[in-house]
C-alpha cells in the first residue's frame, strides 16, 4: 500500500519519502515581484545506490543504466519551469519516476534472425529484371 508521500516508479515499486532528498533554491527567469524571495527551483535527489526499493536485480540494472548520471550513487533531478514550487516539485517527482521507470525496465526481447522465404526472393528478382528491362528499352537503339 502507497503511503501519500511515496512515489510510485513501475509497478510494485515504490521509492518511500524517506529516501528522498529534497533541495529549494532561487530559479532563474521570469517570476514578475516574487522572483526574488521565493524558493521555487526544486532539486530532487534519490541514493539509487542504497535504496531499499529495489532488490538486487533491479539495482544492479539501474545502476548500470543510470551510470553517466549518478554521482557517488545519488540521482539527482531538478525542475524551475515552473512559477511555483509546487508545481516544479511534481515536475520533479514525475521526471525522477520517469528516469527510474525507463532504468528498471527488463532489456528487450532478443531479435530472432530471420532470412527472406524462397518466394520473396524469386518476387525481387522477378522486380529486377522488369526494372532492367524497362532501363534497356529507354536506351538509344545502336546505329
């Protein structure tokens, strides 16, 4: 069962509050008289590394899958689009879900390697000498 503040990332698994990190900062860019007092640049922060949400398996993978944007194990998302810090808070949880979802998900289904069937290759070659045919007859006839 979710616990309200809880995030949900794909199907059973849930990232509990007390593993996110949250950071509030000034945002740059439109804001009209509140730009200069308001916190509303959000920064979320989740320890993939020692998280208690995924087991072996599906850490392993989104460690592996998250490499390039982990720093000492920690993902981290930010969101200021936004003129509230409410909003850019939801961006944000949104957008931390979305990266998890993609990094946990299984790999794809191996291609089985196929080869075309003897009548698709007797219809090409069948194509081809139409094609060169209708090349031959365009040509200037020899003098």
């Amino acid at each position: 069962m979710n616990v309200p503040g809880d995030l949900p990332v794909h199907g059973t698994v849930v990232i509990p509050e007390s593993e996110l990190v949250w950071r509030f900062s000034r945002s740059s860019g439109p804001g009209g008289q509140g730009v200069n007092t308001t916190d509303s640049r959000v920064e979320l922060s989740y320890d993939v590394d020692r998280s208690t949400a995924l087991g072996p398996t599906l850490r392993a993978r989104a460690l592996a899958r998250l490499a390039g944007r982990l720093v000492d194990g920690v993902l981290t998302v930010s969101a200021s689009e936004h003129r509230s810090q409410l909003r850019n808070r939801e961006a944000a949880e949104r957008r931390l879900a979305e990266i998890m979802a993609q990094a946990i998900a299984p790999p794809p289904r191996r291609r089985r390697p196929t080869k075309p069937s003897r009548a698709a290759r007797a219809r090409r070659v069948e194509q081809k000498k139409r094609r060169s045919e209708t090349k031959r007859l365009r040509r200037r006839p020899p003098l």
